[in-house]
C-alpha cells in the first residue's frame, strides 16, 4: 500500500536547532509559511531578545510551544557546581514559562569520573 503524503502539518513541530543558524524569528517565520505550528526552542535561540520578547513573537505568530530544550545537568563534582545547575535550572523553568512552554527537555547524563551510583 502507497504511503499517503503529508499535506497538513499543522499538528507538526521542529526544533530550532534543526535548522541552525537560524534565528528564532527565522524559525517561525519559516515553519508558519510550511504550515507547521508547533516549535520547540532551544535556549541559545532566546538570548538575543530574551524570553519574554521571544513569548511575544511566538504568541503573535500563532505557534505552539511543546517544549523547552534544554535544561537538567545537574550531576556534578563539586557543590558549587550542582548549585550552578540548579541556579540555571531555576531560570529554564522561568524562560519555559515566558514562552509558553508546555515541558522543558532535560539532558541527565553523567559526568566524566563519577561513578554511576553517586551520580544518581
């Protein structure tokens, strides 16, 4: 049986990091004339006009924010470090909100030289 092709993807989302270099205005203004509503940022792409701008132009577009990427990386050797992380954290869980982001992507992974039981 032949597939049938994909002509509605407005119930699809990408991320802007596939399309990197792109800006995040790049990213909306290119995926809202494919058809597609639904983006998932990355955070590097919200540093150049902060999160509560970057809501706006989401909102205004009309887009559908699934997620947040990326947060999490709170294994790490020393104190200060883990609350560095947590501090991070903290502003991720805050940017997510601006724009309107139902979840926010963590990476958990391990650090290099802690064994998996400390780690978890």
């Amino acid at each position: 049986m032949p597939a049938t092709p994909l002509t509605d993807l407005s119930r699809c989302a990408i991320h802007t990091q596939t399309n990197k270099p792109w800006s995040l205005a790049q990213c909306i203004d290119g995926y809202g004339k494919a058809g597609i509503k639904g983006i998932s940022v990355w955070r590097h792409t919200l540093e150049p006009m902060g999160a509560k701008e970057a809501g706006r132009m989401l909102r205004d577009a009309g887009m559908h924010v699934p997620a947040l990427v990326r947060g999490g990386f709170f294994v790490a050797d020393t104190a200060a470090a883990r609350q560095a992380a947590i501090d991070t954290n903290r502003v991720c869980v805050d940017e997510a909100a601006a724009i309107g982001a139902e979840m926010i992507v963590l990476v958990v992974g391990a650090v290099p030289g802690i064994p998996l039981e400390d780690a978890r």
